[in-house]
C-alpha cells in the first residue's frame, strides 16, 4: 500500500494506492493555519487506520457541494467500483 499526499493552499488530499496501482481510498481535509502539524498527523493516522471498509463508508457520508462534488464525481465512482 502506497500513501501519497497532495498539500495544497486550500486541502490537503490523501490517497491509498494499492499494489496494483489502484486507488483504494482518498481522503481531503481544509488547511488551516490554525492547525499545528500534529494535528494534520493525527487526522492521517486516523484514516490510515480505517480499513478499506470503514473508508469506503466515509467516503460514502461525504456531503460535497459545488467544484468539490464535481470533482470528486468521477474519482468516487472509480472507488467505489472497486
């Protein structure tokens, strides 16, 4: 399992690769300046230690609105046809 991580001005986006170089789930969370990198590290390790179950019911209560939603569209549905 491969964890890759995009840090961006607005999110931070987390996807698990699998060994076939399948995305086996993805998470994204708000920057905030606020926020100290211990708690970033602590929200990853939370969702590293879901499984690929628990991940896909997260992924499945996730309420986007807007370019979120438009952009997360096509990247759920790949997901969840796994």
């Amino acid at each position: 399992m491969l964890l890759t991580v995009d840090i961006g001005n607005t999110n931070i986006t987390v996807a698990l690769i699998d060994e076939e170089q399948n995305v086996a789930g993805t998470f994204r969370m708000t920057t905030k300046a606020q926020r100290t990198s211990d708690e970033y590290g602590m929200n990853l390790m939370e969702f590293c230690r879901m499984s690929i179950r628990e991940e896909l019911e997260f992924l499945d209560n996730l309420h986007l609105e807007g370019s979120m939603a438009i952009v997360a569209e096509q990247i759920l549905r790949e997901i969840r046809g796994r």
